[in-house]
C-alpha cells in the first residue's frame, strides 16, 4: 500500500487543487452534450460524475468542515440517512441530480468550487492540520478529507469520464 501524499504547506495545497480542478474543467468544457450525457458501463455520464463531485464538496464543507448533520447537509430527511455510508449516500446524491441539465450542473460545480478554494484560503494551514475529530484516536487531520474531496477525487473522476467516453 503506497503512502497518501501530503503537501507540505497551503500554498502546495492549493497548486495541486487547482490543478487537477483545471484539467477537470478543461475535459468537462472540451465535451460535446452528447459526450456529457454518454452513461458509462457503471452507469453514469460524465455529467453525473462531475454532479457528485460538487456535492461531495459541498459535504466536505458542511459535513466536515462545519460539522453539521450529513442528512442536513445532503438535504434528506434524517430517516433516510441513518449512519454514515458511502453506498447509501452516493444514489441518494445521483438521484438527487440526475435531472439536472448541462448548464445547471456545471453551474452549481463551479459555484460550490469557489466556496471550497475561498474556504481553503482563508484557513492557515496550521488549522488544515488539525484533526478533524477531537474524540478521533488516530488524530486524523481535516486535510486527508480537502485532499479527498478536491485533487484525489478530481483525478479520480477525470479518469473514469475519461475511460467511459473511449
């Protein structure tokens, strides 16, 4: 198992969350609406991949960040969203926007973008550095959710539209 790469101060940080969110925009923007809407063998177009990114940002925001209730958050009723799980939480965000057209989408994504990169630039990178839980063992810091949320999941995302349109 590799290490997870950290950066080693916010202005390293920030340079690798916008670059990866630059080559994400630039392949969403070089799209045909064709393209944006082809679904993929696991059954998503880039447009709901670049949907789920912006509410997976928006989670780390409200969810992480500012600690409050995940169903809150992803705008469900509390009985919906029980405990933390990715395999319920990712439909619910699918379903939550599948209907959303191109411009919407790509809207809201650059929208909840600049909330994070305003958010990220007005915390020192001493407070990046703090866990995110202070009852957490492990003392886990609330960077390894930023890095999460931004560069490792833009990469993630860019490659799996980028396999889905070949």
């Amino acid at each position: 198992m590799t290490e997870q790469w950290m950066p080693s101060n916010k202005q390293e940080l920030m340079s690798a969350i916008k670059k990866e969110w630059k080559l994400l925009i630039d392949l969403a923007e070089s799209l045909t609406d064709e393209q944006m809407n082809k679904i993929d063998s696991g059954g998503w177009s880039p447009k709901d991949n670049l949907a789920h990114l912006a509410e997976w940002m928006n989670i780390l925001l409200g969810y992480h960040m500012d600690k409050k209730p995940a169903h809150e958050v992803i705008g469900v009723p509390q009985e919906q969203l029980t405990k933390w799980d990715i395999d319920v939480i990712n439909p619910i965000l699918f379903d939550k926007n599948k209907n959303l057209t191109r411009k919407e989408m790509m809207l809201k994504l650059k929208q909840v973008y600049g909330q994070v990169e305003a958010r990220l630039e007005s915390m020192s990178y001493e407070d990046l550095l703090k866990p995110k839980n202070a009852d957490d063992p492990e003392k886990r810091p609330i960077l390894l959710w930023v890095l999460g949320d931004t560069t490792e999941h833009f990469l993630e995302h860019r490659e799996t539209i980028e396999r889905g349109l070949k």
